[in-house]
C-alpha cells in the first residue's frame, strides 16, 4: 500500500473513530467526549488529505519521470 494510502485508511479510520466518539458523548451528554470526537474527526480528514497531497506528488513525479525517459530516448536517436 503506498504512503498516500495508508494515510487516506488511518484518516478515514479516525474520522469514523470520532463521529462514534462524538455521538456517545451526545447520548451521555458529556462535552469532553463531544470534543474528543471533534477532534478525532478533524485529525482524520487532515490525515485523509495528507494522503490525497502524497498521491498526487507520486503522480507528478512519475509523469516527470517518464518525461524524462521519452526526452533522453529521444536525444539518443
């Protein structure tokens, strides 16, 4: 699994974490564990777009990268 992935999994992850987490705090009306979920859920879409960030950095570099083959194949000729 590439790096982008597995922060897209662990975000996706903590953001189901946090909206359980969020809900149990509204059924036990208890703020804390309301903020903790917030939280976990934030952290989570961070984490999910960290892991978009490093996908397409992986897609530039491998476009640059073939560029770059098909321009020095090309000077060969």
């Amino acid at each position: 699994m590439t790096d982008g992935m597995q922060d897209k999994t662990k975000g996706a992850a903590d953001e189901l974490k946090g909206r359980g987490k969020s809900a149990w705090g509204d059924i036990t009306d208890d703020k804390q564990t309301q903020a903790e979920g917030k939280g976990d859920q934030l952290k989570g879409k961070v984490e999910r777009g960290i892991g978009d960030l490093k996908n397409k950095a992986d897609e530039v570099t491998d476009r640059v990268g073939e560029k770059f083959d098909r321009d020095t194949d090309d000077t060969r000729r």
